[in-house]
C-alpha cells in the first residue's frame, strides 16, 4: 500500500528500506503504525549503473526528501545476496559491495545489514493468511486448508535460485535465520526424476542440490534434460536453448500449456519444489507454515493447483506419521512482491 499524503506524525517510525541485486537497487520509505507497515515512496536503479551503494541511497533520499517533505527515516535495513559477514556484504553480482558502518556514518541513521531471504522470512510474519491478495492458500488432497499456528514458519523461495529460510519464537522474541537449505541433495521421487539427477551428476561431477531443478536456473536444466531425451531437435525448444540462460525460464512457462517439451519441464519443477518442502516440513515441522516465496511460485500459481499437482506430490511419505504431518501443515504461496523490502523494514524495527 501506497501513502502518499501522509506527514512524518502520522508514524510511530520511518524506516529505509533497501534491497539490492544484481540488476536492480530497489529502495523504499516504509511507514510504522502500531503492527501495520505501509509503503510511502519506493525508487527502482539500476545496480551496476550506480558508482557504490552510498551515491544510490543519496539519489534516493534527495528524490523522498522532493517527494515526501517531512518524513525522514530513523533507522535504515539493507538486504543483499550473500552472507553478512561483520557489517559488510560482499556481492558477487554487482560492481560494488555493502558496508553498513560506511551507510550509516554518511547518513546518520542506524543502519542493518540482513541477507535477502532473511528479508523475506520477516516479511512473511507481515502477511495474513486470510488474504488472497498477500497469500495464496494451497489446499490440500483432501480439500482442507489448515490454519497456520504458532510454531516455526519455513520460507522457501525459487528464484534465480532457491532460497531457505525460518523463522522461530522463543518466548517474547522472534527471529528469522539464512540457511543453505537450497542446496540440500535433489529430492528425486521417480524413474525419470532420477535420471534427471544422474544426467545433473554428470555435468557437476557429484549429486546435485536441489537448487539444480528447484530456481530459474533449475527450469533450464529440467528442459535440456527433457530436450535431450525426447529427441526434438528444432523448433521452439532448440530456440529456447539459443537464448541467455536467464531469459529461458519465462519461454518454458509461457508455453508449457501447447509444447510437450515445456510442459514435461514444468510439471516435474513443480513435483521437485513440493518434493523440497515436504523434507523442510519433516525437518522443522513448521506449524506456522511453510511459504513459497520467490517469483516463480506467483506467476505460476495455476500449474501448482492444477490437478493438486504440488500437494498430492508434498503429502507424499514412506511412513504414516510423516504423512500425518505433511497432511496438517499449512502451504502458501507469497504473492506480495514489496515482501523483501517489508521484510528489510522489519528487521530494522525487531533488532535495531
């Protein structure tokens, strides 16, 4: 949500939020009232057409000072790709690397530095179940729809690549935790998907994460493997293996409906990512739910509902109890794209 009209009084607190990738440094003013977080004036740059992070975030607040007169952050969140380590993130994809000493010294105000899946995992302790336009609901097999509980969150996300993440309460204090969960081994399921991690295993001279299926870059794998299996050697798929990496999972989706090829690849990323959830379910048992964050789950809501193809694969187990558990824990889609920037906001509020 958008304000603004709003004046500096109308807050308890205005935070900087910040997420930065390696296309795109993605900046906001976020409003605190009480529980609720309202976005006031957000900016998009271009990462790698900034000099460093300092001369971005001054663009950006000369432009919400122009914009928003009278509200001024107090406290400033960063949130990047990779481990904080200290007060710095080393980015491996843009020109320049993050230093919250150095943000906070030229600017004043306090400054935290997070990883950006711990973003999203504050994020999602934001978001209402009940609403369809921040979460998607998946029911399950037998049509129910358990209510989320107190309890761990588990956020999972495929993007670029797969993100991990959880989030716990103990006592009065809630925290959300990185991990490299996305590169646990591939969770194979059958025949075909274990050919798949066998033709993986080749190519990176050991098992494969499960980051190899389950991400964007998953999706171009899961096609060439398809297209080298099922003997197409022209055509749209030969196009597709034409183009940058990065551009071909939105092609694969877009035509999963009509091309057999596509249509392979996105039914087993979908089997795969319910595959990956399940043992994040078995291994945290998250009563508060399990959320799939990252783009890919969002603008391919559809292919995951369609014939309950991501529960009737998540419930699956070799044992009754664990079937028990997949069968009652709550699975959502996030759908709020703002999550990280959110998610940065209030991290700043909970640890600063």
């Amino acid at each position: 949500m958008h304000d603004m009209s709003s004046t500096r009084t109308s807050y308890d607190l205005v935070v900087l939020s910040g997420d930065i990738g390696g296309t795109n440094a993605n900046f906001a003013l976020i409003g605190k009232k009480g529980g609720t977080f309202t976005l006031l004036f957000d900016r998009h740059y271009r990462t790698r057409a900034e000099p460093t992070l300092v001369s971005a975030l001054e663009k950006f607040v000369l432009e919400a000072a122009r914009e928003c007169p009278g509200i001024a952050p107090e406290l400033c969140c960063i949130s990047a790709a990779g481990p904080v380590i200290g007060r710095r993130i080393e980015l491996t994809n843009a020109p320049w690397s993050i230093d919250g000493a150095e943000v906070e010294s030229h600017f004043g105000f306090r400054t935290l530095l997070i990883n950006d899946f711990t973003a999203i995992s504050y994020g999602v302790l934001l978001l209402d179940p009940r609403d369809p336009e921040e979460l998607l609901r998946l029911p399950h097999t037998d049509g129910s729809l358990p209510d989320p509980k107190p309890g761990v969150r588990v956020v999972i996300g495929a993007g670029t690549g797969l993100g991990y993440g959880y989030v716990v309460k103990i006592h009065d204090r809630t925290e959300a935790f990185a991990s490299e969960g996305g590169h646990v081994t591939l969770p194979v399921y059958d025949e075909v998907s274990r050919a798949l991690q066998s033709w993986l295993a080749e190519r990176m001279d050991f098992v494969p994460g499960a980051e190899a299926a389950v991400s964007g870059i998953g999706i171009s794998n899961i096609h060439e493997f398809f297209y080298s299996r099922m003997g197409c050697r022209e055509g749209l798929n030969a196009e597709i293996l034409r183009m940058d990496g990065g551009a071909r999972p939105a092609l694969i989706s877009a035509n999963a409906e009509a091309d057999p090829v596509c249509a392979a690849t996105m039914d087993m990323f979908v089997r795969l990512y319910a595959r990956v959830a399940a043992d994040a379910a078995a291994t945290f048992l998250p009563s508060g739910g399990v959320f799939l964050a990252g783009g890919i789950a969002a603008k391919n809501e559809a292919r995951f509902l369609e014939g309950q193809r991501f529960m009737e694969t998540f419930e699956k187990s070799y044992r009754g109890h664990i079937r028990s558990i997949l069968c009652a824990t709550p699975v959502m889609i996030v759908k709020d794209y703002a999550i990280s920037l959110y998610g940065a906001a209030n991290a700043a509020v909970m640890n600063c």
